[in-house]
C-alpha cells in the first residue's frame, strides 16, 4: 500500500504533466471545431439563450474535459513504464 507521501508525490506528478500538456494547447478557440463548438452550445442552451458568455463557457469545458483525458492517458502511460522498469 502506498504511503501518503507517494500518493501526494503521484498527485503533484499528474498536476505537473496536466499543466505542461494545457500550456502546449494553448487557447481553444485555435483547436476546437468551430461547428462543433456552436453545435453543443445550440444543444445546451438552444437556439434563442445562446449569447457569448455561454459560447465561451462550452469552449472551455470541451477543453477542461479534452486536457483531463489526454493527461490520464498520458499519467497512466508513465505510471507503466515506471512500473515496468521497475
């Protein structure tokens, strides 16, 4: 069983690489579908209540959701590789 500190140390190690892969992405209005984006905002909020606040709101959560699961990806990657080597 890991102790605490490992477990801290593992959740510091999965906050560096969320924030080095969120830095390389950069701003999503560069990376998002436009479509798609307006599509989920249309879907959300409908046709009528879509202003730009929510426009903005939807462009980040897509993000926030895409940076978290590359980086669990990319976190259960290493862990292997650790583990293999080990």
């Amino acid at each position: 069983m890991a102790t605490l500190a490992r477990k801290i140390g593992k959740i510091i190690f999965f906050l560096l690489i969320m924030a080095v892969i969120g830095r390389f992405l950069g701003d999503p209005y560069g990376w998002v579908n436009h479509d798609f984006g307006y599509w989920v905002v249309q879907k959300l909020y409908g046709g009528n209540d879509a202003g730009v606040e929510n426009v903005e709101n939807v462009f980040f959560f897509i993000s926030f959701i895409f940076l978290i699961v590359i980086t669990t990806i990319l976190y259960a990657l290493i862990m292997r590789i650790i583990q293999r080597f080990r």
